[in-house]
C-alpha cells in the first residue's frame, strides 16, 4: 500500500504511517485493499473537538431539545455510519436511519417523502408516497453509489428472519453529490459497507460532521456533514418528540440566527467566484406523534422552512428532499396481513402547528450543527474548510445572537 494512502489520523483510528497497518484495531477500525473504513458508533465522532450549536450558546428557536439533542430522542430511532477515507481522493460512506430495531420490512411505519426541488436520485420514493409507509431502513449515500446501496439494502431485507418469501422490496436510498472532495467515478461505496451501517445502527447520541455520508459533502462554500436536532412538546401539547437528521450539501447565503455569517465572512453566493448556490440536502424526520402519510407530508414540507432560514434558496442545480416518519404503528391488536382496517388514533389539524414549529427549528439546528462539527477535509479536487469557529462566534455575538 502506497504510504500517501496512509494519512487518516484520528481519535477512533489510527494509523501507523510506516506499515500503513492500525494502530487501534477493532470494530472502529477495518482496514482492506488500502481503504480506510472507519466504521463510526453512534456515540463516536471524527470532529470531536469541534462543538455543536449550543455548545457555542446558539440556541435556535422556543421549544426546548430532547435529552441528546438528536433524532435518536425518539424512542426506537436508531443511527448507524461508516466512513470511507483514502488519502485525498475517496471521502464517502453511509448513514442509515431505522424506524425502530425490529424487521422494518415487516413492521412497517407510516412516512411521506417530501420535494422541495428533484434535481436528485431518491429511490424509493414513488412508493412511499403511494402506500404512505417506509419498509427500509433509510440510507443516505453519494450519488453515483445510490444503485449499489440500493442493492445492499435489499441484501439486507431479503436476508431478514421471517421475510424468506418476500419477492418485492422497496429500499430507500438518499443522496447528495460528493464528487469535490471524493473521486466520485470510481463509486467506491460497496454492499458490506451499507450492511455494516445498518447493523450497527444503535440509538443515543450520533456522530456528526465529516462522518458517515456527510464525510465528502460541502455547504455554504464550507465543510458540510451529518447534523442532528430534536425538539419536544410541553405536555398540554402532546408531550410528543421531533427529531431530525440532514446530510448537508449545498449553497446559498450562510444565515445563523439571522447572523449574516455567510456575507460577512465573504463566502456567499453570487460574491464573485464563490460557487454556483447549486448542492443538496437530504432532511431526514423522525417523530413518535400519531401521524399518518397526509399529516407526515405536511410536517415535512415546514422542515423545508428550517432549511430556508439557514440561507438556501434550493437552486436549480439542488435535490432537496425531506423523508418523514412515524414511529407510532397502528393500536390495533390485529397486524395480520388480512386485516381489513387500521384504527391509529391521528393528531387533528389544529394540533400539528407546534409539531411545525418543532421540525422548523430543529431542521435549522442540525443544520447548523452538521456545519459546526466538521473539520477541514482534502479531497480530490480541492479543499473544503471548516466553518470559522472564532469568526462565527463573533459576528454572532456583533448582532446579540449568542447566549454566554
């Protein structure tokens, strides 16, 4: 192995740079064919010494967090990642989301998948959105990699206990377009990879930054990532829990809190040669409130406000998508595949106005958060900075935005 593919220093893995073997071998660390796989629990992080928004007193919105701040503060959501890092030309991998620990195939929840703008390669989706239910676990990759993982995913299912007669599938696989900081062509993501994300999805806190399918991607002109949020209702509203994933790959104008960050940091859209404003998102909610696929389409069409008030103006050149879900199933004893009807008891429409402001502000966090957490990375074509830590924290404490 050349020594050049040996440069993957971190807490979790670590490399020797003369043997190019690991240091810390274990289930962080797998080390094959010369590419690093580091292979992230949720509760590890490659950016750890970077903070999250709050760390840094931003706190966004009224509505208080859950306990981690994550999408795994709803009950039975589960996180699993692996990133890929070879020298500087691949910076991928996987993040997959799972309703709950249990066979997703057969234990289905109700979903919705919302549009904001389709320049995007979101398999699944057509299905989702006929039948309002989510039968995969939710895997978010690049783009070129959307067809292995698809079939990685479906290896998955089809390998389930108790699906030994399933014929039809539908996987679920997301993506944004690393092909800057990743040598995208040679779509390095393989099935083992996806299958590890899945199996060793787990609930607690989730790794953020250059992790998991974040590791490649670049927002506002800065590095992007994975980044997570929650939110959770007062008891006279429900006492239910929003949680959010996003993997952030796109551009516009840099806004925190309403900060002109972007601007006076001068990397924005439309400032000379900065970009093109084009790039991605994939905004991933989680929820245990009682919704069905009509009220989950409406809760995840106000997760696009949460990414408005962060600076994008979803370009031409953006696939912005948001995959929403319930983890509440049907109350009905009955699950058999003959039953004639569902009785889920659904929150009314005069009650989901605070799950909208919920996932509005805890969309805009994670995004925050997933600009935050990720440090520089060098990749194939070029370099993507991490966000300015000192220079945001001052210009958000110039225009009062920052709690002490």
């Amino acid at each position: 192995m050349a020594r050049e593919d040996c440069r993957m220093r971190n807490d979790e893995c670590r490399i020797d740079p003369t043997s190019c073997e690991p240091i810390r071998v274990g289930p962080l660390c797998i080390l094959h064919s010369g590419l690093i796989i580091l292979s992230l629990l949720p509760s590890a992080s490659l950016g750890a010494q970077r903070p999250r928004a709050r760390d840094l007193g931003i706190v966004v919105g009224i509505l208080p967090p859950g306990p981690l701040d994550a999408i795994t503060d709803v009950a039975g959501v589960r996180v699993g990642q692996v990133t890929l890092a070879r020298a500087d030309s691949v910076n991928t991998g996987v993040t997959a989301v799972l309703a709950h620990g249990g066979n997703v195939f057969r234990e289905k929840v109700r979903a919705a998948v919302v549009v904001g703008n389709a320049f995007g390669k979101l398999a699944g989706s057509t299905q989702v959105n006929e039948l309002g239910e989510l039968e995969s676990p939710i895997v978010l990759t690049c783009t070129l990699c959307v067809p292995r993982a698809a079939d990685a995913v479906l290896t998955y299912l089809l390998g389930l206990p108790g699906n030994e007669d399933v014929r039809s599938a539908n996987p679920v696989v997301a993506e944004t377009n690393d092909g800057f900081l990743n040598d995208i062509r040679s779509r390095p993501i393989a099935e083992r990879d996806v299958l590890e994300a899945i199996r060793m999805a787990a609930s607690g806190p989730v790794a953020e930054g250059a992790v998991g399918a974040g590791r490649g991607t670049v927002a506002f002109g800065w590095k992007g990532g994975i980044g997570t949020a929650s939110r959770r209702l007062p008891e006279r509203l429900g006492a239910w829990t929003v949680g959010v994933l996003v993997q952030t790959n796109f551009g516009g104008v840099l806004s925190i809190n309403g900060a002109p960050v972007g601007r006076e940091l001068g990397q924005y859209y439309l400032k000379g040669d900065v970009g093109d404003g084009g790039g991605s998102v994939i905004i991933v909610v989680a929820t245990d409130a009682p919704l069905d696929h009509r009220l989950l389409e409406r809760l995840g069409r106000r997760a696009l406000a949460g990414l408005a008030r962060t600076g994008s103006s979803m370009s031409n050149g953006s696939g912005d998508y948001v995959i929403a879900f319930s983890t509440r199933r049907p109350a009905s004893s009955d699950q058999s595949p003959t039953r004639l009807t569902d009785t889920t008891a659904l929150v009314t429409n005069d009650a989901m106005s605070p799950l909208f402001e919920a996932v509005i502000e805890a969309t805009e966090e994670a995004i925050y958060n997933s600009l935050l957490r990720a440090e520089t990375v060098r990749g194939f074509r070029g370099t993507a900075r991490g966000l300015p830590i000192d220079s945001t924290v001052a210009i958000l404490r110039r225009h009062g935005l920052q709690r002490q």
